[in-house]
C-alpha cells in the first residue's frame, strides 16, 4: 500500500481530499513526512481522519495542518474538529484551549503529546477536562498521568478536590549525601609532618622578610 501511495504521488497526482478519502485512517499512517507536506490543509476540512495511531512525527504534522485549516471555526465546532489532532499539539496550545472549556474527556487527555502534557499546570488540566476531571482519578496510577502527578506540587493537586495524590510535599528537599574516602595512617604521616614543620617554617619565613 505504501508503495502505491508512494507511485500515486510520484506520477504528480495530489494528496486532495479525494485521494485522503481513499487512503483513510486505515493507511494514513504510511504517509512519510514529504508526502504528508504534500497534504492542503483545505483539504482535511471535507475528510474525516484519525491519526492517534500514527507516529509522533506524523501527529505534529497533521496537528499543524488540522489547525489552520480549522482555525476560522467558533468554539465549540473547533474543537471538535481538532480534536482527532491533538495528539500532536504542543503545550502552548494546550493551554490555550484550558481556557476555552472545551471538556476534553481522559481517554483524549492521555493521548497527548507527553512533553506537552507535562508542560502542564494541575489548574490548566482542570480547564482542559472541565466536567471530565474526576476521571483523573481512574489513571493515577497509570503512564501518564502518574508522571504527570509526580511534577506537581501536592497542594496544587489537593485543589483539584478529587483525591490524586504522589505529588511532591511543600519543603521537600532532595539532600545528596557526598561521599568521603577515609584516609590511611601511612598517607597521614606525610600531612602530620608538614603540620608539625609548618610553625618553624613560618618562623623562618616571618624572620627572612623582616631582617631582608
């Protein structure tokens, strides 16, 4: 299939909204990144596509397309159109949105980019899923949100009112303990003698500069 895809663009066809039909969700992830280029962000506006399975790369492309081609949308038909490409947003982005009530249920939440998740705040998050964020609770425990919870402070968490807790104590601090070799009586000998000469030796010193 990616060979025929890769043939059909090749003999200078384009990657409209017709050829992204055929394609489909199904094959969309084959796409390599010149191809995906190829794609008029118009065009998504007439498919209905899913790129959740594909790889990051591809997600950040289709996120970037999704996003102009929908940007004339009113809220909320934005986000239900851009939805399906979030998973390739980056944390500004997801912060914008945190503002914008949009209720994104968890099962969206997970599946985003996890730098950008992890950008953000316990209070951004609750703008994010809105009536969803009880469902947090269900995934505390689980990749990614349990190393979401573990960069939070726990105060913020408690806010949330929804029981999450591993965030990190307010005080906490994270002491390293450096190691000391303790020296042997043979390599102390040698530092015992110049402490033992060192006030002679001043003297001498002392005396030179004064009589010089």
């Amino acid at each position: 299939t990616s060979a025929v895809i890769s043939r059909y663009v090749d003999l200078g066809n384009a990657l409209n909204a017709p050829a992204l039909k055929v394609i489909g969700t199904g094959y969309l992830c084959l796409l390599n990144a010149t191809e995906l280029n190829m794609i008029e962000p118009s065009s998504l506006k007439m498919v209905s596509l899913d790129p959740s399975a594909c790889s990051q790369p591809t997600k950040d492309i289709l996120y970037a397309k999704a996003k102009r081609a929908f940007s004339d949308q009113p809220f909320p038909a934005y986000y239900e159109l851009i939805k399906p490409y979030l998973g390739g947003a980056p944390g500004a982005d997801l912060k914008a949105l945190s503002k914008d009530n949009v209720n994104m249920n968890v099962n969206t939440f997970v599946n985003l980019r996890k730098d950008a998740l992890m950008s953000l705040t316990p209070t951004e998050v609750q703008g994010l899923l809105g009536m969803y964020l009880p469902d947090l609770r269900k995934w505390q425990n689980k990749a990614p949100v349990w190393q979401w919870i573990q960069r939070q402070k726990q105060s913020e968490l408690n806010k949330l009112n929804i029981g999450l807790t591993g965030g990190t104590q307010e005080g906490y601090i994270n002491l390293v303990t450096p190691k000391f070799h303790t020296p042997s009586a043979a390599s102390l000998g040698p530092v015992a003698m110049a402490l033992h000469l060192l006030p002679p030796l001043l003297i001498s010193y002392l005396m030179t500069s004064i009589l010089s």
